[in-house]
C-alpha cells in the first residue's frame, strides 16, 4: 500500500467553505444523532469527539481504479479537513494548533485499520476562522478491496492536547481507470461492477 500526506498549512477558500457549511448545519441540529454535528451526515460520520473542539468539516472521499497493466489497484483519497480554533478560554479569541491523520479502514471487515498516514504539519487556527491543509491523504490498496478512510484531528495549546475529534468517511466520488467519473456517490471505495 502507498501512502501520500497533505503539505503544509494554509489558509483556502475551500475550507472556509466547508467550515461555514459545518457551522451552519450545527448551528441547527447540535449534537443530534447521526449527522447534526459538523461534517456528519453527508461526508462521514463523527465516531467520537472529547474535549474542547473548534468546528471542523470533511469533504466528501475520492476513489480511482487504476490498473498498471498486471495489476489492478484501488486509490483511496481525500483533501484535508476544514477546521477553526477551539474556544478553550470564555471571550478570549483563542488560537490553538490543529493537526489530523488519517486511517484506511476495511469497510468489508468490520473497519479494521489497515495502514495510517503520518501526522500532517501543524496549522495555527484562530477561534471562528477556518483554515485547511494544502494537498491530499491517499491510500492504495488491492482492486477487490473495500475502504473508507477514517481521520482523526486534534486540536493542542500550550503543549498539551486541549481536544479531538474522529470521523468515518461514508460518501465517496468514484473514478475508473480512464478517469471517467465521477460516478456514485459511493459510500465507500470499491470497484462497482461494469466500471
């Protein structure tokens, strides 16, 4: 299997986006089951949090069929999640350090982990302000295979974790060998058949 990690922080149009939509959806249905909360619903689900948080929001995973002429191979991919400070003291603007990772996971067997990315670079967020990461996580695996990517972010001050939140990707753009696509959504990367 291959790995590939985002580059360094930066702030992006894109995530600010994501993290207004995330904000937005909260705003309404906190703490609901099953997708009230940011980034849940659509894109993945939360699989736990604890701690102080900033929002956050991940976008929606990628999955390509490759094949380099003996054999096949699936890409599992995802930009960064979009991210904002966490509110760690009452009125204060707090700017904290966020960083993520991310999990391949066996959607066929009961999600077990099957590699991890590296830590991405840290990125400073301020309280209220959405930031994300440049570049993209991507996996590849076998081409019968069937994954979800799981990420972790964790938000830190002063040297010290302050919170964190983890999310299963479930909505998937899928992509074939001639870069057809995307088809789908799938809710998580395999390769349907007649693609």
């Amino acid at each position: 299997m291959t790995i590939t990690t985002a580059k360094t922080a930066v702030l992006s149009t894109f995530g600010a986006l994501l993290l207004a939509a995330a904000l937005a959806a909260s705003a309404g249905a906190q703490g609901s089951p099953g997708g009230g909360s940011p980034g849940g619903g659509a894109q993945g689900d939360i699989l736990g949090q604890g701690g102080k948080r900033g929002a956050s929001a991940i976008p929606r995973g990628a999955c390509k069929y490759g094949n380099n002429g003996l054999n096949g191979f699936l890409r599992t991919s995802a930009v960064p999640p979009a991210v904002s400070g966490a509110n760690v003291r009452r009125r204060a603007g707090d700017v904290t350090r966020a960083r993520y990772r991310a999990y391949l996971v066996d959607a066929s067997q009961g999600h077990a982990t099957l590699e991890v990315s590296g830590w991405s670079g840290w990125l400073r967020v301020r309280e209220g302000r959405g930031s994300t990461w440049q570049g993209e996580t991507a996996f590849s695996g076998g081409w019968r295979g069937n994954y979800r990517m799981d990420v972790r972010i964790e938000w830190w001050r002063s040297g010290r974790l302050v919170g964190w939140r983890a999310y299963r990707i479930t909505t998937y753009n899928y992509f074939d060998q001639y870069n057809r696509g995307p088809y789908g959504p799938l809710s998580s990367c395999y390769k349907p058949q007649g693609y």
